[in-house]
C-alpha cells in the first residue's frame, strides 16, 4: 500500500457517450466487467455507454449503473495492464455516486450488488423529484458563511461542498432562483443551474429514504480492503454499519468532498488517481490542495502513458 496514493471515482455529470469503449476493445477484465454488467441489469448497459444515445444515458436510472460500470473497467484495465506499476492506494473515496464505486473497488460490496444498488438508488432519486420537485446549482466565488445565510433566507440547502470557491444548492426551483438573486447581491461570480431530475442531498430526498433503506438491508456489506472516506463525515468508513449508514444520510445530506480530499492529504497523500470518466474531481483537487498531483485513467491512451511515461525533461 502507498500512503502517497488515493483512488478517486467520479459521479454524475462526468459521463459522456463512447466512455469505457477503448479499454473494453483493448482488455479482457474490462470485456468482463461490461459483460457482467449487462447480465446483473438484463439490458446492454455498456452499448448505451458505448453509443448512447445521450438523452438516455443522462437518465438518473441509466447514468449511475452507467458510471460505476465504466469507472470500474477503467481500474480493471489500469490494474491488467500496468500490475506492480500502479500504486496501491492508501485511501479511496469517490464524489456521490462515485462512493459506489469506491466501495466496490474495496472489496466492501460486490461488483454485483453495487449495480443493483445504484441502479435502485438512481430510480428513487428520480421518483423523488418527480414527488419533490426542485433542482440543483452551482455558486462560483462564494464563501460559505455568506452562502449559508443566503440559503436560510431562500429555503435551499448547501447540497455539494467541492472546492473553494465551488459550493452547490439544492432546493425547490422557485427558492433556488430566489438564492440566486441573493447570491448574486452578495457577491457570487457565477450561478450554474445544473442539469439533474431533483434536489439531491437535501432534505427533498426524504420522501424515498425509507424506501432505500429497506432496500440496503438486503445487500451484505463488508470491511473495505482500502478505508473508503465518507463523503458525509471526510472521516474513514471502517466496518459494515457505517457503510450502511452512509449510503443512507448521503442521499439527503451534504457532500463534503473539499474536507475529504483535506483529509487525505493532511494523512499523506500526494497524487490521486481520478479512476473513470471525466476530470472533474482533478480539476476540485487542484483547487483543494495545489500541491497534489492528480493522474486521470479514463482510457487506453492514459493507461499507457502510464506504463510509458515520457522522458524528464529536467
């Protein structure tokens, strides 16, 4: 284990179609990934990554299976490919849905069951925004003190604490434009309405929690071969119970993706690995901790790149 690695694995927003397509061609443990996938689903999963269409692909239902399966494929190419090569990761931790992963990637929930999962998990946030409606946005150049009381003014909840300088509201659409009047008065630089079915991580989510929770009781979980950093508390998750707790209050709680990746480094870790689709989290972590490297695997071009780097130029 290198205590200067982490495994990062993206959420919603990341994917785009064609993802997972060149390490499927290429590796025989991303065939198999993409072949168990479309068989734990009952549909081809990974020819709506592949070709999409991307309407269908953005669907919350189809996007979450989507995202685990691809950033899955990627890890397994990464791992057939560059063995001893690549780092063992200290920690792993993922943005959202991209937690899924990072527990199935530690051996905490199987392949299997972590699409099953997702795949109901995506269906009830869909089902509650269709009971709840509302929305997401963005809040650029904001400090939080400022934005907390721009959101006890509108009715809205602080839903994603990603970055300095990046926070994100969740609330009732009517009360989100009234948080974005305010936030512009106060100061924000920019206000991003973002394209999802719901308020996710807020309390617009209750109304399908005990559903979810009914359904977690029926997967087993385990102690995580690699400490997964909880997106609620940026603190290690270390045994079943708290995973199964976690996966619960995430729905409706905040993502405090700055503190985790605050926490790795403050214990050691160097250089991330963002695993799947997309440069998002590299992009926070830059913001977070400029210090840090980050290394994107999201395709054979990374993966060899990595197994050849190019010479210094020092």
């Amino acid at each position: 284990m290198s205590a200067w690695a982490a495994y990062v694995f993206p959420g919603q927003a990341s994917q785009k179609v064609g993802m997972g397509q060149s390490v499927y061609e290429k590796y025989q443990s991303s065939r198999d990934v993409f072949d168990e996938a479309d068989a734990t689903l009952g549909f081809p999963v990974s020819t709506l990554c592949f070709e999409g269409p991307s309407e269908e692909l953005t669907k919350t239902v189809n996007v979450q299976p989507a995202l685990v399966a691809t950033s899955m494929a990627c890890l397994r190419a990464a791992q057939e490919a560059l063995g001893s090569k690549l780092p063992s990761p200290a920690y792993m931790a993922g943005h959202s849905l991209g937690e899924y992963t990072a527990l199935a990637a530690a051996e905490a929930l199987t392949f299997a069951d972590t699409l099953k999962l997702v795949r109901e998990r995506g269906r009830l946030m869909y089902e509650a925004g269709l009971k709840m409606p509302g929305s997401m946005m963005a809040v650029i150049a904001l400090d939080k003190a400022p934005l907390q009381e721009v959101c006890k003014e509108a009715g809205v909840e602080i839903s994603n604490a990603n970055a300095p300088g990046q926070l994100v509201i969740s609330g009732a659409v009517d009360a989100l434009e009234k948080a974005a009047e305010l936030a512009r008065e106060r100061g924000a630089r920019r206000l991003i309405p973002l394209n999802v079915s719901g308020a996710f991580h807020s309390t617009l989510m209750e109304p399908v929690l005990s559903e979810f929770n009914d359904y977690i009781q029926g997967f087993e979980f385990r102690k995580p071969r690699v400490p997964v950093v909880s997106n609620v508390t940026a603190l290690p998750l270390n045994d079943a119970a708290s995973i199964r707790e976690e996966l619960l209050s995430q729905l409706r709680r905040c993502i405090q993706w700055q503190a985790s990746v605050e926490y790795m480094t403050r214990t050691g870790v160097t250089t991330y690995f963002e695993i799947g689709p997309g440069t998002v989290l590299s992009g926070l972590i830059r913001r977070i901790s400029p210090d840090s490297h980050s290394i994107n695997i999201s395709g054979v071009e990374d993966i060899e790149a990595l197994d050849n780097p190019a010479p210094s130029t020092d």
